[in-house]
C-alpha cells in the first residue's frame, strides 16, 4: 500500500516527515516514470521551500530533465502553463492551507490535472528503487511564469471592469500576494490588502483557512466583500458585506442556474462532493441542475466533470473547477469568474446567495494517529449506528479519515441542531480512546504526516442518485 501520497501529493513536517532526500527521490522517480523532458516546478512561501525545491530540482536533473524554476508561484499557475506549454511534469513544493511547519510535493500531468492514484503508485514504486544514472538534465530559471498566468487569468475575464467595487483581499502570506491585490486593482477595484507580505512563517494564519481576520476588515472597513485565498492559491473563500462567509458549495449553487442560463456551461449539471450542504443540492435541483456527488477531494471533482463532459464543480472549502477555464481548482480565476457574474447579474454577494438555504452543520475533527484501527473499532461502530438513529432519517452522517491530516472529521447536517451535536458526541465519545493529544496542538493548525489514507472510492463507482439519496439517511463515507 502506498505509504506517502495522500489525497492532495505527498505532505508531512518538513525536515522529519518530507525531507530534502524524499523530495530527491520523487524528483527522480516522477522523472522516470513520465520520461520528462521538460518540468516546470514551482513553490509557496514556506522558509522550507527552497531547499525541498533545490532537492527536488536536483533528482528531476538526474532524471535527465529540463527543470523550469518558477519561484513562488500558485499552484494553479503551474496546471495552466503544464497545459499550455506542453511541458511533461509539473511540480509544486507547497502544503497548500497546512500550517508553515509543514510542506508537501503536488505533481500534475502533462495535461495539468493532478495524478490518479495509479500514476502515484507508479512513482512511488520508484523511490526505493536503484536507477541506474543516464544523461543528466540540467536547471534554468524561469522569471516570465508569473506574468504569463496573469495575462492568463485576463484573457479569461477581457471585458470585466470592478470600477467601484471595494474588495478585501486576503492572501495568506502566500503565493497569491504578488498576484491578486495588484490584478484586483489593474482591474479598477479599491483593494484593502491582508496578508499581503509573502511570509511563510504566517502562511495560513489568515486565508481561507482562518477566515476571522478577513471578516472582521470587511466589517471594519465597509468594503463591499471580502476574498480569500489559502497558501498555494487553489482555493478561495469569500465573504459578504456583513462578514458572514459564503461556502464554496452556496456560491457555486448560486452562480450555476446564472451560468447555466447565459450558456456560460455546456449543460446543466454540476460536481459536488459528500460534504456539500443538503440545502445547496435541493437548491440546484429546484432549479434544474443535475448533482452529482462523489469522495472528498478537488482531485475527485476535476476527474469527475472530465468523464462525464461537466463544466463546473467544487467543494465546501472553495475549491471550485470552472472547466471551461481550467483543469483543476483555482482560487483567483474563481474569484475572477464569481465576480463577472456579480457584475452582470447587478447583484451583491449577499443578494446572490441568500436564496441558497443552508441547512445546520456540526463539525468535530478528532486527532488519531492510526485512524484505520480507530473506525474500525466495535465501539466506534456502534456508536456510528447509534448516532444515525439519533438523527432518525432528518439529517446525514459523514465519519471519514482526512486524506492530508491524521484526523477523523465527523459532520452531522440537518434541520435540528441540538440532534447533530448529540449524534456527533456519540461519535467522538467513542473515539477518545484512539485520540492522539500529540498530534493536538499540530492539527489545531491543522498539520499531519506525509503518509497515506486508503484510496477514497472510485468516484465512477458513486452514483449521483444513490449518494445524493443515502446520504440524508445517515450513511457514512
């Protein structure tokens, strides 16, 4: 069973779990594996950053590869210019909303969409293995990336003005501060900038991962909303006029019946996953629009809409794919799109998203180093059982492993408050014997070691009507 890749690459403590000899030996295995000629790699902001780059560059090289050195560049940067300009690999040393402690490696295709499972065991298989050295590559600088995906990102939107529009832009500490304030702004937004400085030490400290600092600047300041990116720039959270926070699945519910109207998506459907809003399906659905939901994962929705011809897709989180743009989720091109939607349609964030309900949700996420064992556990099972009948077929269940995170997330949804937060002790309770208080501190930051989950379901395997339909019954995924 693969031991280092998770649901988003491979991520873990920098220095203990993702060190500079691993980052090597993915270099050269993803080499070898895809024969690559020419590799763009790129990273965030994290102080481990440029050795793990230098170490991953170096096994690329060996590999006999064209390293292309980006710099500090988002992730979705490195998918677009993959596709573009045909490179054969690319590579980003990022832990995207993981706290600064922590990095990771992603890789992407030739066609910008991050490996399947197969391809990473591929890779993996590689990396105890001896290589015997062939023609050596070598490594160039790359200092034209970042304004290559600018021009991008304005070739999608060429008619979009936001003259008039006060913006709180939130970047993270991350790789999106010397993009997205100056693009908000060249577009003719009044931006307020938070997390400008490109700081790994604070990554994620504020963001989309830690949205109290960005709600409280738009209440402060009276802007019109507020966005925020994480550290690699793949997702985006926006926030109304009274700082309230809009969910990835309630914005794309709200922006999907507009698009699908302007003919801005091909057909009427959208990709959401198991944990998107009871009240967001029911939205889309009175309104015409096909859901199909699948496992966890931005990974597990771009897959999801490329097989089945579907245009826009996303997760809670804000994670959202617009197809027709780009292959994978990315958070200022979102940003972009949401608000050429608000423009057109005349209408304030808010306005768009109220008529979405959103039905109650209680989250807990409980730290446990050997997650497999602990929902595995009789106890825990039962108490699994006991919490669906608490819910009494008015609500859903969701007990999964985090992919990214040594972490059990459990979330009760459904009209009545007070029975998901009985139904999620239940729960919990029965994991606390399996909970780690050493990994505490880590994840209350939300760090966790570069070591695999079990593959989630195929989502080809998932129907749209058999999840959509169990899950109000307390299924868990």
């Amino acid at each position: 069973m693969p031991k280092y890749f998770g649901t988003d690459g491979i991520r873990g403590v920098a220095g203990v779990d993702l060190t500079t000899d691993l980052a090597h030996r993915v270099g050269l295995a993803a080499g070898r594996v895809f024969a690559a000629r020419m590799v763009l790699l790129a990273r965030d902001t994290r102080p481990s950053g440029p050795a793990l780059e230098a170490a991953c560059a170096d096994g690329l090289a060996a590999a006999g590869a064209e390293v292309h050195l980006a710099g500090i560049l988002p992730s979705p940067a490195v998918s677009h210019l993959v596709r573009r300009e045909r490179y054969d690999l690319g590579v980003v040393i990022s832990a995207s909303h993981n706290p600064p402690q922590d990095n990771g490696i992603k890789l992407y295709d030739g066609q910008g969409l991050k490996l399947s499972p197969e391809e990473e065991d591929r890779v993996e298989a590689l990396f105890d293995a001896r290589m015997e050295p062939g023609r050596r590559g070598a490594t160039v600088v790359r200092a034209d990336a970042a304004a290559v995906y600018r021009s991008l990102l304005r070739s999608a939107v060429p008619r979009l003005s936001l003259a008039g529009l006060r913006v709180a832009v939130d970047c993270a500490h991350g790789a999106t501060c010397g993009l997205a304030p100056g693009l908000f702004a060249e577009l003719g937004a009044d931006v307020v900038p938070l997390g400008g400085e490109p700081d790994g030490t604070r990554i994620n400290a504020t963001g989309a991962a830690a949205l109290g600092p960005l709600q409280e600047a738009v209440r402060q300041s009276g802007v019109d909303l507020g966005i925020a990116f994480d550290g690699d720039g793949d997702r985006v959270m926006f926030v109304d006029a009274q700082g309230q926070p809009v969910e990835g699945d309630r914005l794309l519910a709200a922006l999907a019946p507009l698009l699908w109207r302007w003919k801005e998506i091909s057909s009427p459907a959208v990709v959401v996953t198991v944990l998107a809003n009871m009240g967001t399906e029911e939205y889309l659905r009175d309104h015409g629009i096909r859901v199909m939901r699948v496992p966890v994962g931005d990974r597990n929705v771009a897959w999801a809409m490329r097989r089945e011809g579907i245009e826009l897709g996303g997760e809670p989180s804000g994670h959202i794919v617009f197809g027709r743009h780009a292959p994978t989720g990315d958070g200022i091109l979102t940003a972009l799109l949401a608000l050429q939607v608000l423009r057109r349609a005349e209408m304030s964030l808010g306005d768009l998203v109220t008529p979405v309900p959103t039905y109650p949700q209680v989250r807990e996420d409980v730290p446990v180093a050997n997650r497999e064992v602990a929902l595995a556990a009789p106890s825990v099972q039962r108490a699994i059982g006991d919490a669906e009948r608490l819910l009494d077929g008015r609500g859903r269940l969701i007990v999964r492993r985090s992919g990214t995170q040594s972490l059990v997330r459990v979330v009760a949804e459904g009209p009545d408050e007070a029975s998901l937060r009985l139904a999620v002790a239940k729960v919990t309770g029965a994991l606390d014997p399996f909970r780690d208080e050493q990994l505490v501190g880590e994840h209350a930051a939300g760090s966790g070691p570069a070591r695999r989950t079990p593959d989630p379901p195929d989502p080809a395997s998932v129907s749209e009507h058999d999840l959509g339909s169990e899950s109000r019954h307390g299924a868990v995924f």
